[in-house]
C-alpha cells in the first residue's frame, strides 16, 4: 500500500513519504492540511488530509521490496551459519532466510486500502488540536 496525492497543477499522482494504516494517525502526525512539492511541476500546494488516497503498489515495487529483503536476509543467514557451523548450518541458515524473508517482505492488500480511502476526517475532528 502506497499513499498518493493528485497536484492540483499537473495532475499527476505524487507518492508520499510517508506510511499510516489509518487516515487518523495521519491527521495526528501530520494535521489538518499538509504544504507539499509536487515532483513533476515542483509547484508547492496546500492539501487536505483527505485528499490523499491510499493504492496498491505497483508489481515492481512489490518486486524490488521482495528482492532486496530476501537478499539481505538470505546472505546474513548463510554468513551467520558458515561462522558457525559450517556448510550444513549454512544451507539451514538459507532456508530459514527464505521463509523469514517471505513473511517479512511487502505485499498489497487491498482491504487496507479501502480501510484508509473510507474513513475522512473533514468535519469530524476540527479544532481538537492534533498535528505539529
């Protein structure tokens, strides 16, 4: 699951830096109305929190994330059992690596997305005072 959000401008989707399960612990993070670049016009607009919307990731980025975590994992596996026990513990450490790997790597999940695009906070929360 990624966060974006249209420039106003370009229109174009620009992903935020950010990551949050809920739009609520967005709005206490970031509050009300957010001041961001858009990285293609690099105009700064002022956006409501409830303009961001939250998609699946792309099958390269799911990829990429999936690769990069299984190698990492993988290799200090194999390194872990090669300094101490030699290549059976080695190839163990590997496989253990792959599974850990697999359970740790991102995946999309639809039910999260619609979790965050159906709750707003527009009219619900003002003046509570959450934010900077």
């Amino acid at each position: 699951m990624k966060l974006v959000i249209a420039c106003p401008e370009c229109k174009k989707k620009n992903v935020l830096p950010y990551n949050s399960k809920l739009r609520m612990d967005l709005f206490k993070k970031l509050g009300e109305n957010l001041k961001l670049d858009c990285n293609y016009c690099h105009e700064k607009s002022e956006y409501h929190i409830d303009s961001i919307s939250a998609e699946n990731s792309t099958f390269g980025e799911i990829l990429k994330s999936k690769i990069i975590v299984h190698s990492i994992i993988s290799i200090t596996m194999i390194c872990i059992g090669l300094f101490f026990g030699g290549i059976v513990a080695a190839l163990v450490g590997g496989i253990l690596g792959s599974i850990i790997s697999i359970l740790f790597s991102k995946s999309n999940d639809s039910k999260k997305n619609i979790e965050f695009n159906k709750h707003k906070i527009r009219g619900r929360v003002s003046g509570i005072g959450f934010g900077r």
